[in-house]
C-alpha cells in the first residue's frame, strides 16, 4: 500500500508548527521551503479526512503546490487533474485552485485554506469568499 511521505521540518518550519494558531501569516526567505510546509499541512488534514482548499493568485503558481502535493502523495491518494483535486481514502481532499477570480472557491466548505502568495490574491478572496466559509466548520 502506497503512503504518504512529508518532508521533515527544518528548525524554523518546526517553530512556525509549535507557535501555530487559528490563522498564521508566513513571510520568510525564497528559499525558506512556505510551500513545502504548507502542502505538508494540507497533506496531513486532508489525509486525516478534512476538506482543505489551496488558493494562489493565478494557476502556474497552483501548480506548484500541486507538484510538491504529488511528491508527497502521489501513490496514496487520487489525483485528478482535469480538476485539480487529491482526494485521499478517508474523504479528505484537497482543491487546488486559482485565486484570480475569488468566485473560483465560491460554494465550497473546507476545514482549512492554504493562501500562497498571499500578498498577490485580491483582498476579495479572503473577505468575501474564503473566511465567511470557514465559519461553518470553525477551519483554519
């Protein structure tokens, strides 16, 4: 049976684990390896049932989340790519999806959102699509 294999966090991602709350806000060098820490945090929730929704600003950058999420999964879960989705055996899934059009996440419920580039997403995706959803299921 295929497992899933998350990297190993370095010193300052195992700080940035132990400090975690509700909602973190994550600026760090381009080498830092956000992407890699975040997808290993989506991984684990998704693996664990939870419905997690990735956003960035436009879809290349989707796609590398969605590669790292591949590294890491690819014989444990099903990924779709049509719709860029990882749904893993216990129900939990991952949407992966651009976040240039806020109205692209519009009608979903998630556990937990994962925003990369966060500094690049319009303000609109966050207020008006992303939080309100999280307040019904009380996710990250």
């Amino acid at each position: 049976m295929a497992r899933v294999t998350l990297p190993s966090p370095h010193a300052g991602q195992r700080t940035v684990l132990d400090q975690a709350r509700r909602f973190n806000w994550l600026a760090a060098g381009r080498r830092w390896r956000k992407t890699t820490l975040a997808m290993a945090i989506a991984v684990d929730n998704a693996a664990h049932g939870k419905a997690i929704i990735w956003g960035a600003p436009v879809y290349d950058q989707v796609r590398v989340g969605w590669a790292e999420t591949k590294k890491a999964a690819g014989g444990a879960a099903n990924f779709h790519i049509t719709r860029k989705e990882v749904s893993f055996p216990g129900g939990g899934i991952i949407f992966f999806r651009s976040l240039d059009d806020p109205d692209n996440v519009r009608g979903r419920t998630a556990d937990g959102v994962v925003i990369d580039e966060v500094g690049f997403v319009k303000q609109a995706a966050w207020y008006e699509v992303l939080r309100p959803m999280l307040i019904d299921t009380g996710g990250w």
